[in-house]
C-alpha cells in the first residue's frame, strides 16, 4: 500500500499499478477459462455471461450480483476498462487480467472484448410484469432466434413495456447472445421465462390485460385497435408465427400493414410497432390529444 501511494505520488499511472495488483491468467488452460465456457453454452442456468463494457457497466447499474470479471491486460491503461475496473473492485469483485489468447477463450464473441464477467441471474416473479395499472406486456412465443427475442426485449424497455416473458420454446433472454441483442435491457426490464406459453396467456388475461395475437394476415390493423387498456401482446416465432390455438385464444388479432410483395415482418420489428403504437395512443390519452380531443381543440 505505501509503494502504490509512492508510485501514485511520483506520476506513476494507476493502471500501471493496478495491473500489479490483478492475478493474471495467460493460459488457455486455466479453470477459469472452462468456467466461462460452461456459462456461455448455458450449462448453469442460475449464471450469465456478461460480454463487453457496457454490458458489465449496466449489470453494474443495475445492482446485480457480479461473481467475477476478466479484462485484457492491454486494456487496461485504458480510462474506460479502468473506471469499470475501479467499480467492480470497490463492489468486492474478484478481476483478473487475461492474455489475448485467454481472452479469445473466454469471450464468445468472434472479437473478443475487453471484458467479460460472471453475474447472477435475475430473478423475476411473474406478478412484477403486471404490478402497474396499465400493464403492457410482450410475450414472445417461440421466438428461437436469441438476436430477435434480444431486440424484442431492448424494444420493450425503450417503448414503455412493463416487461416481458419469454415463453415455449423461445431462446433463453439471458443468454449472451440475447444479452448482446437486448444492448442491457434484459437486466433492467422484468422478464419471465415460461415453457408453456398458455400459462403465461392465462396468467396475462387473469391480471386483467386483453391478449393481442399477431397474424400476418386476417387481422386488424394496430392504429385501428384500442390498446389504451391493459394488454398482452403475442409475438410468434421466425418462420410459422403463432400456432392456430393460439391465435383461436386471443381476445384480437392484430396485422401489420405491408405493401405487397412484403408478407411479413421480423418478430422484433413487430413488436416495436404495436409497442411504440400503444405508447402513443396512451401518450394521447394522458395530454387529452385524442382525435376527438383534436376536433374539439384543433391547432392553431
């Protein structure tokens, strides 16, 4: 401690003396390197794999419980690996400093990052997605593709959801490539994970919210549908959508506009459509801007 206090007091740069204070790891085969492999092919579900500064950043933010963290020893000088650094040290996590291999290994992205850290998984009770008085929730039925239901979820924050479910087969929301697509949103915003997607819809219609299925065709257009009132909102998978039943068991079908050829849209593009359409019919509603409104009080 008094050497680091000399060397500060000298100039010395404090990564530099920070880096002598990290356990570095230059072999690939450290277990440490296994441990993050295991994460990242989902093999402990009650662990995520954070991939990237502002994924950790975020975690950080959002008050999860951090288990470890590996950054590039070269990024080190670096101001924004060192101010995350600094905060995770002073939140008690353990950091290590890897060798550009090791980071090749522990990274599952094809450039590896600067960082990557081990964090608990959230945990949601379904309740929390409808603890409001207008709830909008998103559940994504099927939605396979990890990069889409990642979208879906970063959609949901940005539009004003109340959360989200991801429901039947979808792909994990807290998977890192999820987590990547959902740019942190998923550590943020309530999400349940239901292997039945017929619980999550009776769960939805028993707090009240009406179920709003997308169809690629034979339903009503969104601005047409009243989605001021609380709703569900169902996203089907790439490729089939949502299976008949469960069309058959929404209060209302809804389709997206399209000019021909176009037959469909992507599941994420989708969702922020009926998301942002819902905001806005509510956005009108609270500031008295309804059409009618607008008749009676036209613009000067």
């Amino acid at each position: 401690m008094l050497r680091e206090a000399r060397l500060r007091r000298a100039g010395t740069p404090r990564a530099v003396t920070l880096r002598r204070h990290v356990n570095r790891i230059t072999s690939r085969h450290h277990p440490i390197v296994a441990r993050y492999r295991a994460v990242a092919r989902g093999d402990d579900a009650g662990v995520l794999l954070l991939d990237g500064l502002h994924l950790v950043d975020d975690a950080l933010a959002a008050g999860l419980r951090i288990e470890q963290a590996a950054i590039a020893l070269e990024r080190l000088r670096q101001p924004d690996a060192r101010d995350v650094t600094d905060r995770l040290a002073r939140a008690g996590v353990e950091v290590v400093a890897a060798s550009p291999s090791v980071m090749d290994a522990l990274s599952p992205v094809r450039s590896s990052s600067a960082i990557v850290a081990l964090a608990e998984r959230p945990c949601c009770q379904p309740a929390r997605l409808y603890d409001t008085a207008v709830p909008v929730v998103i559940i994504a039925v099927d939605v396979q593709d990890p990069g889409n239901l990642g979208a879906i979820v970063r959609v949901a924050e940005a539009g004003g959801a109340t959360g989200a479910v991801a429901a039947g087969r979808s792909a994990d929301p807290f998977g890192w490539k999820a987590l990547r697509g959902s740019m942190g949103s998923a550590l943020r915003l309530p999400i349940v994970v239901d292997e039945v997607a017929d619980r999550s819809i009776a769960d939805a219609r028993r707090h009240g919210c009406r179920i709003i299925a997308t169809a690629p065709r034979d339903g009503r257009s969104p601005f047409e549908i009243d989605l001021t009132g609380p709703i569900a909102v169902l996203i089907g998978g790439e490729g089939p959508g949502l299976s008949p039943a469960v069309l058959g068991a929404a209060d209302e079908r809804v389709t997206i506009p399209m000019q021909l050829p176009v037959e469909s849209l992507n599941a994420a593009v989708t969702a922020a459509l009926l998301v942002y359409e819902a905001h806005r019919q509510r956005d009108q509603v609270r500031t008295g801007r309804t059409p009618r409104a607008r008749a009676r009080n036209p613009e000067p």
